[in-house]
C-alpha cells in the first residue's frame, strides 16, 4: 500500500483556524481505508472553550461518525505536535499513527516537555512520525504570531 500524506488538508484547516484569529493549527484523521473521517482546526477562542484543540475536535468528530469512543486503525495528522492534552487525547482514542509537522519546544507533549507517550500512565502509544510538512506548518505558525507582535 503506498503512502498518502494527509498535512495538505491539516494545513488548509490551520489556515482557515489563523484565518478566524485562532491559533493555526489544523489536524485531520484518516480511517484504515485512506477516507478522511473527520478534520478540524483550533476553535477555543470562538467556542471560549480551552479543549477546543484542532486534534481533540478532530477526535470527537470522528468518534461521533463512527459511534465509537475509540478510533483504533486511524490516523491522525496534525500541523503542530500535540500538546500533553492532546497527546492524552491520542492515547485514550488509541488513534494508530500520529503524524505532525511542526516541533513545539514550548507547550509539546510528545518529543517536547510532558512526553505522555513516554510515562508509565500511558496504555496506548501511537506510532510517531514528526516532521511531515514541518516548514509550511512553522511558516504558518511564525507568520501569524509576528503579526499579532506587529499588531501591538
């Protein structure tokens, strides 16, 4: 089977979340078959919501189409690496493979900081592969924070 990379459509909905003032980050999950089951970008200004993450909204759509709590076979793409309450997210979905692009040294939750997929609490791991589309998606990420820098 060959590999199809799913970041287009993460980055599409990152720019829509900067578009809306949001954070840009976007994520998509992909089902066994390739079908795209559910995508999202950042929404927790709009909803006043703090879990209103792009991966976690993702997660709860996909569970919702599916009538499931868990997403086991599906994968995950996601512009910015996910933060400690995303990565909790990941693993009680028992989502497969996580992709994502752009590091994030200060609020990570994977390679970065809490490192959730590393602690003995965590009972599910998903294969890890950073650095997909890596450059556009800290393009993106550095674009909209020096224009709110430039906007003060």
């Amino acid at each position: 089977m060959r590999f199809t990379s799913h970041m287009a459509a993460a980055l599409s909905e990152a720019r829509a979340a900067g578009t809306r003032g949001e954070v840009p980050v976007g994520a998509v999950i992909v089902a066994p078959s390739g079908a795209v089951v559910a995508q999202a970008g950042n929404r927790t200004r709009e909803l006043n919501d703090p879990t209103a993450h792009a991966e976690v909204l993702a997660v709860r759509a996909a569970c919702a189409a599916l009538g499931s709590e868990r997403l086991p076979g599906h994968d995950l793409y996601v512009t910015l690496e996910p933060c400690p309450m995303c990565a909790a997210a990941l693993s009680f979905a028992r989502i497969r493979r996580l992709y994502y692009g752009a590091a994030d040294p200060k609020s990570g939750g994977v390679a970065q900081g809490a490192r959730i997929f590393a602690q003995p609490q965590c009972h599910h791991v998903p294969e890890i592969y950073d650095g997909i589309d890596a450059a556009p998606s800290e393009a993106l990420l550095r674009q909209f924070f020096q224009a709110r820098r430039d906007h003060v």
